[in-house]
C-alpha cells in the first residue's frame, strides 16, 4: 500500500526535522505531530526510510551506556581549575574581591565625600529657596486680586 510518489521537499524537511529531535520510536513523537508522521509512513517509501535511519540511530545510541552519575566528572573538570575551588559552602565563595578592605574603602571615600557635600552645600540650597521665594512674591505682587477674594483663615 505504499506509494511510489516522493515527499514534498516540505514534507520530508519536517519529517526529518522531527525524526532527528525525537528519534524513531513512536511513543517519543510530539501527539499534535503523531497521526501525521504515521499516515507518511504508511504511504511513503521515502518516509520509511527515513525512519529507519533514525532507528538505526536509536539503536546505537540504546546500546551506549549511559553515564548514571557526573560527580566525578564535575570534580576532574574543576581539578583542572587555574582557581583552587572550595567545596565547602560560605559566604566567602560568593565575595568576588580577595579581602575587604578594598570595596570598605571605596564606601568609605564615597561616604565621606558625601558628608563633605552636605554638610558645605546648605549655603547654596537655601541661596537657591530664596530666590524662587522671591520669585513667587514678585508674582503674587503683581497679581491684582478681585473682592471676593478670601484673606485669612476660613473658619
């Protein structure tokens, strides 16, 4: 029942985009994509092909064993370190600087110059208060204000 007819270039794109991802096996296929593969194995020899290749594939890589535990990977990877790496948990392994007293410094200067800035600027805060002070009073001055305008508290 399978006919002679090739794939679309499409067709055979996705199948074996498909096949390379999840392999020959029919249970490992995504289930939106399942009825579709099934019906181009049925009818195309191409399709077929294709998937025994990918088949082909699984089997050798069922044969390979796999590598149950990586611990002794990990360590033989960081043994070969420039770094020494201590295992042992602390706060220290995440401190990217060798002491504190480099990054303590560096608050320090950013502190003080700080409270250098404060404490000489009031002059010129209070200068700057003054003027849009003034400023505002020339404008009300200005202003003529109408007799139903309320002068005082409102009780």
């Amino acid at each position: 029942m399978t006919d002679q007819t090739p794939l679309n270039q499409q067709d055979k794109e996705q199948l074996q985009f498909l096949l390379d991802c999840y392999g020959a096996y029919e249970h490992h296929w995504p289930e939106e994509n399942r009825a579709w593969m099934l019906q181009l194995m049925e009818v195309s020899t191409e399709a077929q092909q294709l998937r025994e290749h990918a088949s082909e594939l699984d089997n050798l890589l069922d044969l390979t064993p796999s590598e149950p535990d990586t611990n002794h990977l990990m360590d033989a990877i960081l043994a070969t370190s420039p770094v020494p790496i201590n295992k042992e948990f602390s706060i220290w392994n995440f401190w990217p600087y060798e002491s504190i007293w480099r990054p303590l410094s560096a608050l320090t200067t950013a502190g003080a110059f700080g409270l250098m800035l404060g404490t000489s600027s009031p002059n010129w805060i209070y200068n700057q208060d003054n003027i849009e002070l003034q400023e505002a009073y020339v404008a009300f001055s200005e202003v003529s204000f109408s007799s139903d305008f309320l002068e005082g508290e409102i009780n």
